[in-house]
C-alpha cells in the first residue's frame, strides 16, 4: 500500500551552518581537542564495505595513511570485490522502488543533519586539514550541502507548468533517473565526499558510492551519519576499493544510469570516453556530472588595494596547502603594484606561515595529502626552476614523517610556462608581472593559457578595470570574486562550477545540479469528455 501524503509541507527556514572559531579557551576547542586525543588514541579504526546496511569484510585491506605522519594510518578498509561490487548495485536496485516513492518530506528528513565532531577529528587527522580547514569543510559546507539541498529540492518539485487548457490539469512529476547513479569523491573534501551520493539521493536515486582512498575514514563517517539518520539501506552503497576495478565494473552495468564524479580532468576525460564506448550497453544516456581541476588566477590591477589583495592571494594559494581545486596558483602583477610594496608584502607574509601537524593550533599549513603528491608538487616546482622561474619563496620539502611542502612562489618571466599553466595541486603559486598598460594584454593572456576555467579574482578600486575584466574573462572561470580570493566558494551564496577542462558547471549547491539527477515526466488529466472526434472546422 503506498503512504499517504496529507499535506504540502514546507522545510524550516535555514541559514548557512554558523562557523565556530575554536579561539583559545573556548569550549568548542577544547571539545575538538578531546575528539583529536581519543580518535588518536583508537586509531587504526577498521572499515567495511556497506551493502544494503550490512557491513562486509572482503578481507582485501589497504589502509589509508595519516599525512602529517605517514608511519602511522588512521584505518585499515576493506576493498570491495567483484562480487561485493555487483551486491552492491543488485541492492540499489532493489531498494529503488520504495526510496523514490517514499513521500518526499521523509526523504528530506534524513539529510537535515547536524554537525559532528568526530568528523571535523577525522578530516584533520586523515586529509591534512588545520581546523578552522576542517571546520569550513566537514562542519560548514557538509551541513550546508544537505540542508539547503532540501531546500533546493522543494523549489524544483514546486516548477510546475505554468498554463492549464480549459478543462485539464498539468502536472510534472521529478522522477529519479531509471537505474543507480555512481558517485565517485576526491580526497580533498569531506563535504563533496557527502554531496555526490547525498544529491542524487535527495532526489530519490539509489547511488553506488567509491570514496576516494586517501578520504576513506571521514567518508565512512558521513556514510553513518546519513544512515543514522534514515536513510535506508540499499539507498546509498559504500564501497571503497580499487579504483579503476570498481568504477569500471559499475559503468559496465546496463542499469549504469548517471556518474557523479569531483576529481581530476584526467581521469573525468577517461570516465567519460568509458561510457561513451558502452553507450550500446545502457538503457538510456546516461548523465555525466563532473567537477574538476583548475589553474585559478588572481589579477591585480594597478588599482588595486595592495594590502587586501596580498593576505587574499596568500590565503587563496596556501590555505589547505593549495590542495583545494579553486586554489590560486597564477598570480598576475600589475608592475607599479608589484615594485610598490606588494611583492616585499606578499614575501614578508609567506615568511611568516607555519608548516607542520594539523593538530598543532598554530599551524597555518598541514601536509600534502600523500607521497605521489609530494613528488609531483616538487616535481613541478624542478620544472619551473629548470625553466629559468625564479623561486622567491619555498621550493623545498621534508618527507621524513610527514609530506611537508613550504609554501613556495615563483616568478616567471614566460607567461606560459609550465607552471602558469598546469594544475599542480599543491602550496604553489606562479607570479608574472605586467606592465601597468598591458592589463587588458593580460586578461587575454589569462584567457588562453590554460584549458581550465574554474576560478578568478580580480583586485581592483577601479569600476571600469572589474568590469572590463568580468566581460573579457566571460568563459575564464565560473565563479568570479572582486577583491576577494578565488576560492571559499559558500553553498547557498557562490554556486560552484566551471567549465571548459573544468567540469560540466552543473554548480554544486545550488538548484541546478538537482535537475541532472531527475527525469521530468508531464502528466496531462483531462476532465471533459469529448462528444466527436471530428472538428467544427470539419462541419460544413
Ligand atoms: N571542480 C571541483 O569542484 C573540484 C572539487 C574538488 C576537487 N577537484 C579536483 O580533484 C582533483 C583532486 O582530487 P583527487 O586527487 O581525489 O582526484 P582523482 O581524480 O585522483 O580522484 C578522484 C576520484 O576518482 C577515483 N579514480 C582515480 N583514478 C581512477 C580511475 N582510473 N578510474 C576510476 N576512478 C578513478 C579516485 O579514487 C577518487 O575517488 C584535483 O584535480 C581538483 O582540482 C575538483
Ligand atoms: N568550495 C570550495 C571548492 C572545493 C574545491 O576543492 C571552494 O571554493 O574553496
């Protein structure tokens, strides 16, 4: 029998997540301080699959390091198998008829979720974040992502059409997609880990998580918190794992119906060829979300403020250790600015950031996430030197416990060299400098040296420089700040996305991703009869 649904329910009125500052003596510091120790104290924790709510230990275990003290791991998981993947999309399936018909406000209930501190705990000590890192992300932007989701799913359930003939009723009706969407998250947030599979699942999709290997324990976490507060078995499936195994074996399936994928443009490009190769396969097309890389700039006009624009731009390139896909990492210097105090700043200040544990208060950078991280951030950083690039700044690393980079800036007389224009991932910043009359020479620059399109600012008191900027950077980047860093984007505030080599631009909290995950089905009711099938125009 299927539930009544008695009312039109509206959500309670939300606001962002209130951020906590974790200021000395407060309580808040101490309470994080506590959950540290004792995760500290219990770790490794062990970490199952989960399919249809029942954990599953394959026996197959990896284990996922601790950055800032890679002897030491946070937990050992289980990788999914063969046949666990497959039970895995058998119980989606099964679990799809009642999930999607379940009556909407009980659906949302599950995502209307509080923040949790073992979370904030465990995002420190496995991915490497400071706290008030931690704090934005699997505090803030998880909270945010699932509340205002509900939200976002109200206002598209309540796009109805806008015209009804004489006598008839219109209606849309959001179904899920017919089949299981697969979510594939990064390691660099919590809160996308929640948001790939909690988004198409709001909508009524049953979802095949893969947590990335480097996030596994944070994302196991958000897995229970979802299932603790409703959401059924079988809706969301987690299986951590090898990742080329078990996204392939989910992109075979014929009931493969959308992937939800942040990650990097390398591997987004080669999903997406997959699912193109087994097109035949499927029962429909299948829907390809997918947010990835960035090479995010800063321009900073001869207008600018000069003291905001350096602690942003410091902020913007270190914060998380320039581990954030919006990080800025190409710095484009107006010459008076540059020669007038901004670059004796923006050195006096990069001097001053502390590199070391994240558990440590007083440390504004943690580790890079894991070893090939390291070598490939250093790596980058040979390639720029070899290329004539003067390093102002860092260019130096220390991997005896922990995979430590110091935040390092690099001034290059080649716009296009190759550290201008490939992402790297790492607390590295590439600066030119331009001659005060080049600047709009230089939004063109901006434009052409990269295929990504992710993030920009532009650092100006001049009205017509900003808006000069904003129409010739119109297919630069997706989300634009005036004076502000390129990243921190807020769910709710900045829908975020971008386009070109950097993703579909289908803007990660905000109504628009919603509609990727459903397929809408018009529903016409007719309430008069007809009398004949000929017309008065037939009459004679
Ligand atoms: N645009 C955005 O919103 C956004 C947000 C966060 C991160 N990112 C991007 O993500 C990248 C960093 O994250 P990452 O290192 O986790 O990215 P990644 O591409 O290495 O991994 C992303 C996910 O894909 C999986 N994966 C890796 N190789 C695979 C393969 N061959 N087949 C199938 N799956 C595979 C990983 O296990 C992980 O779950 C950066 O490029 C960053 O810019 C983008
Ligand atoms: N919300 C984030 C984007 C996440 C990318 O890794 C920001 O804008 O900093």
């Amino acid at each position: 029998m299927s539930t009544p649904q008695l009312a039109s329910f509206k959500i309670p009125a939300i606001e962002n997540e209130p951020m906590k500052s974790y200021a000395p003596g407060s309580a808040e510091r101490q309470a994080l301080a506590a959950a540290i120790t004792q995760m500290e104290q219990e770790l490794p924790f062990e970490v199952p699959c989960i399919v249809n709510g029942v954990e599953i230990k394959t026996g197959s275990l990896a284990k996922q390091p601790m950055p800032h003290d890679h002897a030491r791991h946070l937990c050992t998981y289980h990788e999914a198998d063969e046949a666990t993947v497959a039970q895995a999309i058998d119980g989606a399936l099964a679990a799809k008829a009642e999930w999607e018909s379940m009556p909407w406000n009980d659906r949302a209930a599950s995502f209307s979720r509080r923040r949790i501190l073992s979370l904030i705990a465990a995002t420190i000590l496995g991915q490497g974040k400071n706290t008030w890192q931690a704090e934005i992300d699997a505090a803030a932007e998880l909270t945010d992502f699932f509340r205002f989701g509900v939200k976002f799913v109200e206002e598209l359930y309540a796009q109805q059409p806008a015209k009804n003939s004489s006598g008839s009723w219109n209606r849309t009706e959001y179904r899920a997609l017919e089949g299981f969407v697969l979510a594939v998250s990064p390691f660099n947030f919590t809160a996308i880990g929640g948001n790939l599979p909690g988004t198409p699942a709001l909508v009524g999709n049953v979802v095949v998580w893969k947590p990335s290997p480097m996030a596994t324990y944070s994302n196991y976490l958000v897995y229970r918190i979802l299932a603790e507060a409703g959401v059924p078995p079988g809706v969301i499936q987690f299986v951590p794992g090898k990742p080329a195994e078990i996204v392939g074996q989910a992109i075979n399936h014929p009931s493969f119906a959308a992937l939800h994928f942040t990650g990097s443009t390398f591997v987004f490009k080669k999903l997406w060829k997959d699912i193109a190769m087994n097109l035949d396969k499927y029962k429909g097309y299948p829907r390809i979300v997918g947010e990835t890389g960035g090479k995010n700039f800063h321009i900073v006009h001869k207008s600018a403020e000069v003291r905001n624009a350096v602690l942003q731009t410091v902020r913007g390139a270190f914060e998380y250790q320039g581990q954030k896909c919006s990080a800025l990492s190409r710095l484009y210097v107006s010459s008076s600015v540059w020669n007038g105090g901004f670059k004796d700043q923006l050195l006096a200040e990069v001097a001053k950031i502390r590199v070391g544990v994240p558990t440590d208060w007083s440390n504004f950078m943690g580790p890079v996430i894991g070893w090939p991280a390291y070598e490939k951030i250093l790596g980058y950083i040979q390639k720029a030197k070899d290329a004539g690039g003067e390093v102002l700044a860092g260019g130096t690393g220390d991997r005896s416990k922990g995979y430590f980079i110091q935040p390092t800036v690099i001034l290059s007389k080649d716009p296009k060299s190759v550290t201008m224009v490939e992402e790297i991932f790492g607390p590295v910043v590439t600066v030119f400098v331009f001659e005060d009359a080049d600047f709009e020479k230089t939004l063109d620059l901006i434009d052409n040296t990269t295929e990504y399109a992710l993030t920009g600012a532009i650092f100006s008191t001049d009205r017509k420089a900003l808006i000069t900027a904003t129409n010739r950077l119109r297919n630069a980047a997706g989300n634009v700040y005036y004076n502000e860093k390129c990243t921190g984007a807020v769910v709710g505030q900045q829908p975020f996305g971008g386009a070109r080599a950097s993703g579909t631009n289908d803007k990660a909290g905000s109504v628009s991703i919603f509609y990727r995950f459903v397929s809408a089905r018009s529903i016409k009711e007719n309430f008069v009869s007809v009398e004949d099938f000929g017309y008065p125009s037939n009459l004679l």
